[in-house]
C-alpha cells in the first residue's frame, strides 16, 4: 500500500474523497491522515479510530476495557482506556501484551495453557497465524509467525477449540450513532483463510446473537467509530459464549451477503455516511427499521426492536490463491 502514491493522485486529480475498498491501504492508518492534511475526505474512521481498533492487539485492549468478553491471552488483566487524541495509555498496554522473543513466547503459552494460537497483529488471510500444541512445537511456530509477517509485533491466546467464526457488520455515522446489521457465519476455513460466509447466523440463540450485536457496537462507539467495519468473534458451542477477535475498519470482501439479507447498499452509505448524512437520514436504513416514511428526515429509536428480520439467507464462495511450491501458503 503506497500512501504517497494514493495522496498525490487524489491531490493531482482534486477528488473529494478517497474510498478505502478492502485492499491493504484500507487498514493504514496514514492514508486517512495524510488525506485529511490535504483536505481530501475518507470513507471510513479516522486515522485515531483506525489506529486503535485496527490493530489486533489495541482492539483487544479496547475490547477487554468495553467488557467485552475476551479469550485468555498474552495481554489478559491490562486495562486501558481509548482517549481520542491521545494514544499513550493504549499504546503502553499495546507494548505490555507483545510477545518479544521466544522465550516470552514459552512462558506466556505455560501460563495460558496450551494449545494456543501465535498471531502477528499485521497479518491476515491466513498469513501470520499458527497453531501450537505444545512446548516442543513452540520455536517452529513462533519463527514461522515471525517470518511470515516481517516486523509485526506478535502476541499468544488461548485457542479456542471446537468454535465458529462469528462477525457482526457494523455502521456508524459522524453523530455518534452506530448500528448494528445482523452477522456473519465464516467458520468454513482453509488455513485460517474464510472461503465460505453465509448469513444470517444460524443455530445460536437470538438473544445471544442480540447481545453480540450490542458488544460490537459499544466497543466501536468507545473509538467514535464512523463507516463500515466488522467485529468478529470466536463462538463455543459447547459454552454457548463468544469472545471478541478483532476488528476489521473496513469494509470486508463478503460484504454482499449483508447487503442481501439487509437490503442495505454498503458502498453508497459509506458515501452518505462521509458526506455527514446521519444514518436516520438514509433511506435504506430507514426500511431496515420499519419506517412508513422512507424520504422522511425525522429521528427514531435505531433499535432491534424496530428492525425488520432479515430477509433471506445468502452464501458467498471466495476463490482463494495459494502457492502449491511453498506448502500452499496463502499468495
């Protein structure tokens, strides 16, 4: 992702605003920065909110002082609070959970109790993850995390066994307003890459699915969340509880299966939403929760007792690419 080249084509071109998608520069807090010094919109958080709920590790953090259930992990019991702003509390937890070398790698997976999962916070789509059973197997995983993702900072949690991969889609506006439209099953994995989401969730008690609904929606108004984003969560069957995994600030490549069961047009309210339209404003929304008065600017109560069920059931396939002649590693 190359900030200065996306900075300057929008400066050379005089766009308005800058639309993340889902590639790489979607995730770099600088881009929104630099965008705003310029005085050129994002289609998304700010640089702050990114910065804080992008991470995997600092939306951790986030999480864990919004209440928000968590797994054990290596930044269990640090508390510390998002301050628009101001990142240095945030930033000493961040430090405090890192695992630096393999012998805190060791010490932290004796503590937690294996088996754990080593995650780099910069990796993804299956890159930068790796499962481990036992001590015996802690330098081969370790080093492969470190060098799958050069230079992210890493960090151990419990694994989760026997759960799905759950995600509520998120949209908030620039009036503080965040809600929540229905989830996503991506349990269907290869190599901890998603290759089948499907949605609405199934097989989990509606109260529990509104409760995850509500956790994701605090934990992105605690960062004045604006845009589209993804709070995805583990999900025990045998426990029937969830925890938080992390926080996508952006808009996810299985957006299409929200945008069917919802009716809701993602990319044009990313749009509206950046042209400062509160979500009460936007006709789409106005439909999800039951409003006679679609081109109506009256506020109402964004609810789940007024949104509508969702309206059909839909599946999206990813075509995924990997690299036959370095152990199929995700490309």
């Amino acid at each position: 992702a190359n900030v200065t080249i996306i900075v300057t084509i929008a400066t050379q071109t005089k766009c308005d605003a800058v639309w993340p998608g889902w590639g790489h520069a979607s995730e770099y807090p600088s881009l929104p920065r630099e965008l705003a010094k310029n005085d050129i919109g994002w289609l998304g958080p700010d640089a702050d909110a990114m910065y804080a709920s992008g991470d995997k590790i600092m939306s951790t953090l986030i999480a864990q002082y919004a209440k928000v259930p968590t797994v054990p992990w290596s930044g269990d019991g640090i508390r510390v609070k998002y301050k628009r702003g101001d990142m240095t509390e945030v930033e000493i937890g961040f430090k405090k959970s890192c695992i630096n070398n393999l012998d805190e790698a060791i010490n932290c997976a004796k503590k937690i109790g294996y088996p754990v999962m080593i995650k780099a916070s910069e990796g993804g789509g299956g890159k930068g993850i790796r499962k481990c059973d036992n001590e015996q197997e802690m330098k081969s995983a370790y080093n492969q995390v470190v060098n799958e993702v050069p230079g992210s900072p890493i960090f151990i949690m419990k694994l989760a066994s026997n759960a799905r991969h759950l995600e509520v889609q998120l949209l908030g506006d620039t009036w503080g307003n965040v809600i929540a439209l229905f989830g996503r099953d991506c349990s269907m994995q290869r190599r901890h890459q998603k290759i089948i989401e499907e949605g609405p969730v199934i097989n989990v008690d509606e109260k529990l699915l509104l409760e995850m609904e509500a956790s994701a929606v605090a934990l992105a108004k605690s960062v004045h969340y604006v845009g589209a984003g993804t709070v995805e969560f583990l999900y025990d069957n045998e426990s029937k509880s969830y925890f938080f995994l992390e926080l996508n600030p952006r808009l996810q490549v299985e957006h299409p299966v929200t945008e069917l069961i919802s009716g809701i047009n993602l990319p044009a309210c990313q749009v509206m939403v950046a042209m400062g339209i509160p979500l009460h404003c936007i006709k789409d929304i106005r439909k999800l929760y039951s409003q006679k008065d679609l081109k109506a600017t009256t506020q109402f109560e964004l609810s789940n007792e007024n949104r509508i069920k969702p309206i059909k059931h839909a599946i999206a396939c990813r075509i995924t690419a990997e690299n036959p002649l370095n152990n199929f590693t995700p490309t």
